[in-house]
C-alpha cells in the first residue's frame, strides 16, 4: 500500500508544470539581477549603502519562494474554505489604511505600517478575490447565469474598488475591476452582461478622475496624452522614462550602465524599471522578457484548461488574467502609452508585498497543475458560501 502511494505521488511530481516553474525562476533571477542594477545609484543616495534595495529584495523573494513551495504542496481545494476568511482580511486591511496606521507617501495612502514590516493592502486583496470568486462560482457552475450569483461579486469587488480608490489609487482598482470581470466572463457570464461591465466600468472611470478624488489622475492623463508640455514637472517621470528607451535602442548600453538610473529617473527599481532594462538591454531585451511573460501566461491559460475541477480553472485564470492586465499597463504607462500610475511589473519591480502575493499566486497554479489528473474532485456543492 505504502508502495503504491508512493508511485502515486512520484507520478504526480512528473505531471506538475515543469516550464511554468523554470519560468517563474527565471524571471525571478532577472528580477533580482534588474532591480539591483537599477537600484544601485538610488540605494547609494538614500541609504548610503548600494545593496540596500538588493538585501531587502532577497529578503521578500525568499519568503516568496517559500510561500511558492508551500502553496504549490497545499491542496488547493482546502483554499475554497478560507476564501470568505481571505476576503475578510483583505477588507479589514484595506480599511486600516484610513486609521494612524495608514502611511501617506506623495499624496497617496497606500501602506499599513506594522513597525517591524508595511503591508499593501491593495496587493493582498488582489490574492483575496481571486480565492473568493474561484471558490464563490466553483459551488454550483449555475450561479453565473443568475442575478443572485452575480450581485453578491459584483458588490464586493464594488466595495473593495471605492475603497482602493479613496487611497487614492484608480489604477490597482481599475486591475481589479477587469480581473474580476474576467473571471466572471471565464465561469460563464454572457457577453451582453460582460461587455456591459466594460462599459459601465469605463463610465465609472471617466466619472472617477472628474471627481475631486480624481483630479490627480486627471493632469496624468494629460500627461500620457504630452509628457513633453511639462518636461521638467508633471511629465518628468515619463520624459526620463522615454530617453532610457531611446538609449538603449536595439542592444541596450550595457548591464549595469544606464545614467537615467544615475538619480535621473525617480525610483527606477519600482514601476519604471522597464525603462532601465530597455535602456541597459535594448529593445531585444525587452521584447525577450515580453516572451517570457508570455509563455507564463500561456502556461496559466493550459493549466487552467487542463484543471480537474471549475475551482481549479477559475483559480489558474484567475491568475492569468491578473498576469496579463499587469504586464500590459506597466508596458503601456513605461511607453507613454497609459498615464502615469503605480503597476507593479511582476517579478522584476522592487516590492516587497506584490513579489509575496505573486509568488503565492504561482505556487497555486503550480498545485493546481499537479493535480490535473487525479481522480475527480467531487465540488462541495452542500459547502455554500
């Protein structure tokens, strides 16, 4: 008996996503390597120490790779039942940013300090929905084509957005509109409904920067449109961004040579770190890095298809799709493309709290691949949310 489940276990080790791991490796090493060389000359201003950002870096990718090993062990099954606990966490999260707590940096109140760590609450419901509406549509493949199954998710994810929004901070809202959007679309939601989302969405948007609270988001939107009118203001950031590109041209200048990160670019190991690559790797660079991504994406996508259950597929995709809509907007905000606004590019930008998640996230999608050829789970369809 002790044989056969060990032949079990070993055959399940050969059906896990083996390129969906090595992709997440390597883009990790790389995010190391780019956030260190972009880093380097901001660390040295700041702190003194060059390797500041590198140690701090190490540091939360370690404990992503240990979450990553530990989720991908997991059954992911028993996520359905924390999922309503997850959600809790995060809303209580996001709403401690409005006490003592929250820390206000560049007219933003994005951070809970916890003396000993920050925590981004906008970063952790992101996980927190993606369990949630998995496990909330995974109990009875019906509910989507139902107003009751579909007001419950769509008042939270209305809860969560308002409140990432009064921080402020209209562009994690809006990646969570679409993500969440894009996961009802997946488990069954008529296209009718789902382009009515869109555009309801695209309506809450244009009212959101008419808004007091959206005024900033206003002038960065004129700043998209022109980052040249306000080179030395408002369109600085995106100026600076725009001249590494034009270095770098097709090979780059060199690992580790870039002056936009000699204190010309603002924070060039965070949202903007595609400039640096591009300026350092050239547009080849990128676009072998774009090609990772892709596979990455590609590799969630053929998780999710292959998955054993609808928990599974909507968890995969759910994770796909978050992927991609980051990917997407930190290329178009680094290009002029988007206006100006905080997107983490997974795996390469310094941050502490979106390299855990991400990396939770991966380790999720790698469990579920693993899974993929058991016997059937049998959907707790008595286990209602």
């Amino acid at each position: 008996m002790a044989k056969k489940e060990k032949l079990k276990t070993k055959k399940r080790y050969k059906e896990s996503d083996f390129p969906l791991l090595v992709l997440t490796l390597v883009l990790s090493i790389f995010g190391i390597v780019m956030a260190f060389s972009a880093s380097y000359y901001s660390a040295l201003s700041k702190f003194g120490n060059p390797y500041r950002f590198l140690r701090d870096n190490m540091m939360w990718f370690i404990l992503g790779w240990a979450a990553l090993i530990f989720f991908s062990y997991f059954d992911y099954h028993r996520l359905r039942y924390v999922s309503l606990i997850a959600l809790a966490a995060g809303l209580v999260l996001l709403m401690l940013i409005f006490t003592p707590m929250g820390i206000t940096l560049n007219n933003a109140t994005r951070w809970l300090d916890f003396k000993l760590f920050t925590v981004m609450p906008g970063e952790v419901i992101k996980f927190s929905l993606i369990l949630f509406v998995a496990a909330f549509y995974s109990v009875d493949g019906n509910r989507i084509r139902t107003f009751r199954g579909i007001w419950p998710v769509a008042l939270v994810t209305l809860v969560v957005i308002l409140l990432i929004y009064k921080q402020p901070n209209l562009s994690t809202a809006g990646i969570i509109g679409l993500m969440v959007v894009g996961m009802m679309f997946v488990a069954g939601l008529s296209k009718v409904i789902f382009l009515g989302g869109l555009l309801a969405g695209a309506g809450m948007f244009v009212v959101a920067i008419m808004l007091p609270q959206g005024q900033y988001m206003m002038q960065r939107v004129q700043t998209a449109m022109d980052p040249f009118a306000d080179p030395l203001g408002s369109g600085y950031q995106v100026v600076q961004s725009l001249l590494a590109q034009g270095s770098g041209g097709i090979t780059g200048v060199g690992l580790g040579q870039s002056m936009q990160k000699t204190l010309y670019l603002p924070e060039p190991q965070n949202d903007f770190i595609l400039a640096i690559i591009g300026e350092e790797l050239g547009l080849a660079g990128v676009i072998v890095l774009m090609l990772l991504f892709l596979l990455l994406i590609w590799r969630c996508c053929k998780v999710a298809v292959r998955a054993q259950d609808s928990f599974g597929m909507l968890l995969a995709s759910g994770v796909a799709i978050l992927l991609a809509l980051q990917v997407i907007l930190n290329i178009a905000v680094v290009s002029a493309s988007f206006f100006p606004t905080g997107v983490f590019l997974p795996f390469i930008s310094q941050g502490g709290n979106a390299t855990l998640i991400f990396l939770s996230l991966m380790g999720i999608v790698i469990n579920v691949s693993r899974q993929r050829d058991d016997a059937p789970f049998e959907e707790a369809g008595e286990a209602e949310l």
